[in-house]
C-alpha cells in the first residue's frame, strides 16, 4: 500500500475537521425539526378589514373578488362558499335540475336550509347570469 504524501495527510485532516464542525452545527440547532417547510403568508391590508358592504371578511375558501354563478357553478364551487358547504351544494344543484336557472340571487331561499341571513351573506360572493 502506498504512503500518503504531506498533502494528503493535510486535505485528509481539513475534510475531517470540517465534517465535525458541521456535525456540530446541526447539533447545536437542533437537527431536522421533523417538519415540514413552512410558509408565512401576509394578508394584505384590504383583506384584514372587513369588507364594507357585508360586514363580513372574506371566506378563505375563495380567490380574491371571485364571484359565483348560482347557475353555472359545479356542486364543488357552490360548497366553498360562506354558509353553504357540500349538503346545501348539492340542494342547490337539485333545485336548478328540478325548477331551472335562478332568476336572482333571492330565489335561493326557495331552497330548504337556506334564509334570508344566508342569502345576504352570500351576495358579495355569488352572481345569477
């Protein structure tokens, strides 16, 4: 076997070194936390105010000025919104395929579970076209 060389010896001991003090620096901050990445996400200002019409901040569940046709809309888009969830969804699906489009946003209380509290609630959210 061959002898190692001065410079072998130095490299061999620098890789060494540097390995331990980086093993040291996972050491002292703790190692994997054993979470995942984590994002903060700022609101900005507009969304932390409430909205002014409705009194109301505006669902997470929905984009930024987005707005819903209650004839239009998918069972999954009318669930995200404020007050309506999947079993509601579905009622308003039914209805349309029994009566037809709405005409305004105020037939919705035609629909059993859904009253005049829940419909103002909705308009910022939801359109009839």
């Amino acid at each position: 076997m061959k002898a190692w060389t001065k410079f072998e010896k130095i490299i061999l001991v620098l890789s060494v070194v540097c390995f331990l003090s980086m093993c040291g620096v996972y050491a002292v901050r703790g190692g994997s936390s054993g979470q995942p990445w984590r994002v903060d996400v700022e609101r900005t200002e507009l969304q932390q105010q409430e909205m002014p019409d409705s009194g109301r901040q505006e669902p997470d569940s929905l984009l930024d000025g987005e707005v819903i046709d209650l004839n239009h809309a998918a069972v999954d888009d009318l669930a995200r919104l404020p007050g309506i969830g999947p079993v509601r969804a579905q009622a308003i699906e039914d209805y349309r395929q029994e009566h037809g489009p709405f005409a305004t946003v105020d037939d919705l209380t035609k629909i059993k579970g859904i009253g005049p509290a829940i419909v103002e609630g909705l308009r910022p959210y939801v359109t009839v076209r």
